[in-house]
C-alpha cells in the first residue's frame, strides 16, 4: 500500500479539481481545520489513517490520480483522464 499523503499532494490535488479546503473537508465529512492543519505541515500529515483514506477516497473520486515517490522525483498528482465521447 502507498505511503500517507503529503500535504502538497493535497494542496495541489485541491487546485486540479478547483476545491477549497471547505469543500474537502465537507465531501470527506472533516472539520475544515482538520484540512488545514494537514497542509501546513512540512512533509507526510499527521492525520488519522481514517481521516487520511476519507481525504484520499474523495479526491479519488473527483478524479485525482495519487502518484508515490518514484525516483528522486517526489510524490504528486494528476488527473486521471476523462472517459468520454470526443476522448
């Protein structure tokens, strides 16, 4: 299993998908602090494990692909292709 999210996964996921933390925070039913302490940490987050996979399941959902560390290159995110018509 990958490793916990860092808090610029987050942060960066967030911007992909136009979310405020409010936003995250009410789709993975989490107190708004909750998201804002996990990205103002420095590296990895010190949320729960739960708190992490609620976090990780809806951004998933909205379409943000988690990517691990590979490399020197750090972890990150991206967006998962869109199925569709003109695809």
């Amino acid at each position: 299993m990958s490793r916990g999210l860092t808090s610029a996964q987050i942060r960066a996921a967030r911007a992909l998908i136009r979310w405020s933390a409010a936003k995250l925070a009410r789709e993975a039913a989490l107190g708004l602090a909750t998201i804002r302490r996990a990205e103002l940490s420095q590296s990895e987050t010190s949320m729960t494990v739960a708190n992490g996979l609620a976090v990780r399941r809806v951004l998933e959902a909205a379409g943000v692909i988690f990517i691990d560390e590979n490399g020197g290159a750090g972890p990150g995110v991206r967006l998962r292709k869109r199925q569709g018509k003109n695809d």
